[in-house]
C-alpha cells in the first residue's frame, strides 16, 4: 500500500474518533443534566397536596417555617409570608407590639430562623411605597387575590372562608365556592 494510501486511511480514522468521542461526551452531559434535574427537582419530590404554602419550602427553612406557624397560630391564622413584602415582616419580628397585643418576642436563634424564612419568601418593597402593616393594604394581597370582594374590616381569621385548611396552613385548597368562581 502506497504512503498516500495509508496517510488517508490514517486520516479518515481520526477525523471518525473526534466525532464519536464528541457523541459520547454528549450522551453522557444529557444524561448527567437529566440526572441533576431529578435530583434537584423540589416540587417534584414534595407532593403539591402537601405544599401547604404558595411556594415550596425546602428543607433548610423548614425548622423557621414550623417556628413562624407556631409561634404565629396561638394568636391568629398564620399567613404566607408572600402576602408583605420583607419590611413588614422585619418590623414585626423588631416590635413587641403587635396590632395592639405586647407579645413576648422571640429570640435568637428561633428569631433568626423565622426571619430566614420569612425573608427568604416575602417579596421586595418598592422604595416609593409605604410598609404596609394590614393585609388589606399589601399590594401582593391584592395581587394574590384579583377580583375578590374583601369583607371590611378584613380580619386574618376570615381567610377561612375562601381558604377551608387556612388554620393548618394550606392555602392552595378554595373552597369550592371559589374553584367555580370565574
């Protein structure tokens, strides 16, 4: 066989090694990713019925969320923390007033734990708005909550009636009232 020959031959099998590793490396990223996701996926691996929540808590803010509903629940309904933006609830975690009532507040760690939760799912405030201290005046409530006619006053214990499991906090089950509604 001829040099020419050979150098071909030689060529050919090393323009078909770059593409079949180039296969592999591929096959294996997709796998890989594949992989990742389903180990990662935290909706996928908490059932929505038992979310309770707006948003899915992951295990290192779990300990601050059960602080929160129990500190929160001998009083009042607690609500999810995406209702206020971050202020309100820095505030109200700072003041031993609360809506009239002197509370023993909380210390650290269980103050720092609840914060982390509480801060980690409320949303920003814009630097024009007021911290709004009701429910009522939160532009995420009202966000939340489109074409809904609030009693007035709003009181946090009527949430029961659009939100039947609002006392264990579950705030993705409606009454079925409110599932039909438009």
């Amino acid at each position: 066989m001829s040099n020419l020959v050979k150098r071909k031959v030689r060529d050919r099998q090393f323009k078909r090694r770059p593409l079949g590793l180039l296969l592999v490396v591929l096959a294996w990223s997709l796998a890989m990713g594949w992989l990742l996701a389903l180990a990662s996926n935290v909706q996928g691996a908490t059932p929505t019925s038992q979310v309770g929540t707006v948003d899915v808590v992951p295990a290192q803010y779990k300990l601050g969320q059960e602080l929160y509903v129990e500190n929160c629940s001998t009083c009042h309904i607690p609500i999810p923390p995406e209702v206020l933006p971050s202020q309100t609830w820095k505030s109200l975690l700072e003041d031993s007033q609360h809506y009239g009532a002197q509370l023993q507040p909380l210390i650290d760690p269980p103050r720092v734990l609840v914060w982390r939760y509480l801060q980690t799912f409320s949303r920003p405030q814009r630097k024009d708005e007021e911290t709004p201290y009701r429910v009522n005046n939160s532009r995420y409530f009202k966000a939340l909550h489109p074409k809904v006619k609030l009693q007035r006053p709003v009181q946090i214990n009527s949430c029961v009636s659009c939100h039947p499991s609002a006392a264990d906090f579950n705030f993705r089950q409606l009454s079925p009232e409110m599932e039909n509604s438009p």
